[in-house]
C-alpha cells in the first residue's frame, strides 16, 4: 500500500514530499511491515541515538494497532531510518505506557541502509511485531486494525503520510476512529 499525505494539513503544502510504499503481512507468529521510502534530502533526518527516545522527530515510519486483546487500548511502533525503536501502549495519546528494553527487543527491525541518489535518500526498514506484546501467544484468527504512517517532525521539511485517510485540520496520528482492518 502506499502512503499519502493529507494534502488538507498545511504542513504538507508546497513541498516535496517523500514516496513510501509498505507491504503488510501476517502470519501466526508476526506482524510484519516492509517499509520502503525514497525521500527529498530536506525531509530526511537521523539523529535519534536510542530506544524510547524521539523517534518521530527523525525520518521515521509508525505502525499504529490495536490491541485485539484489549480495543480500548492501542499500540505505536515508531522506528527510525536508523533503527531505533519508541513503543507504548494506551487508550489515548496521554495516557501512554512505554515498552520495556526486553519487550522492544522482540520487535525485530531490519534495515536497509540509506543510500542517495540524487536529491533522494532511499532507505528501507523492516518491523516484525510478535504477539507476545498483546498478550497472546499467536495472530492466527486475528483480525488486525490499525493504521501506518511516516514524519519527520524536526527535518527541514517536516511531513506527515498515512496509509488510510486521518481526517483532522493539522496531523495527528493518534486517532484510533481512523484505523482500518489490515
């Protein structure tokens, strides 16, 4: 699927902005995307140095689910063109608990090194989600919902993509109302 921007937000307007195509697959041990972004030089940015640090503010891809064990609640992978990983888990945006170092350790994330050609970075990321971190012991029977996303607040081109439309006057990815069977 391709991710698109919201050409409503003005933080999208008059730019370039990056391509990003992700491959969803389930299988009863993982829920896997395979992001692959090609993105102007402007809007690409790699300074998050750690797990649980400011993912979004970096050339970042974002898995949003929820929680089939718990729909009140639902989850956010965020993961850095460099790998890092924030994860948390809530009913709203305020009300977020953290994952702990082990249980984003079983978040298995392979990237593909950036490359440049042209006024492109290119890069990959690869983000396998065990079901451990909801609770259950497979994912066959489930049926996923969620939504998939890619920013870079602080690049000199911050921008805002999503998979499934998020219908709000500026970008805000935590909005459960918008998430859509996978």
């Amino acid at each position: 699927m391709l991710l698109k921007p919201n050409m409503n937000w003005v933080a999208n307007q008059g730019k370039a902005l990056p391509t990003v195509l992700a491959e969803v697959e389930m299988t009863p041990d993982y829920f896997t995307v395979n992001f692959t972004v090609e993105e102007p030089s402007d809007c690409f940015r790699a300074e998050v140095k750690e797990d649980n640090g400011s993912s979004w503010e970096d050339s970042c891809v974002e898995i949003f689910l929820q929680n089939p064990a718990n729909p009140a609640e639902y989850f956010n992978f965020e993961t850095t063109c460099r790998g890092y990983l924030l994860a948390a888990h809530g009913p709203d945006r305020n009300s977020r608990t953290k994952l702990t170092q082990p249980e984003i350790d079983s978040v298995i994330r392979t990237k593909q090194l950036a490359s440049v050609a042209g006024n492109l970075v290119c890069w990959g990321m690869t983000v396998q989600i065990p079901p451990s971190l909801f609770g259950m012991r497979t994912f066959e029977g489930v049926t996923l919902r969620g939504n998939l996303y890619k920013c870079a607040d602080k690049s000199k081109t911050p921008h805002y993509l999503s998979a499934f439309p998020v219908e709000t006057e500026k970008p805000d990815f935590h909005r459960p109302e918008f998430f859509h069977e996978f």
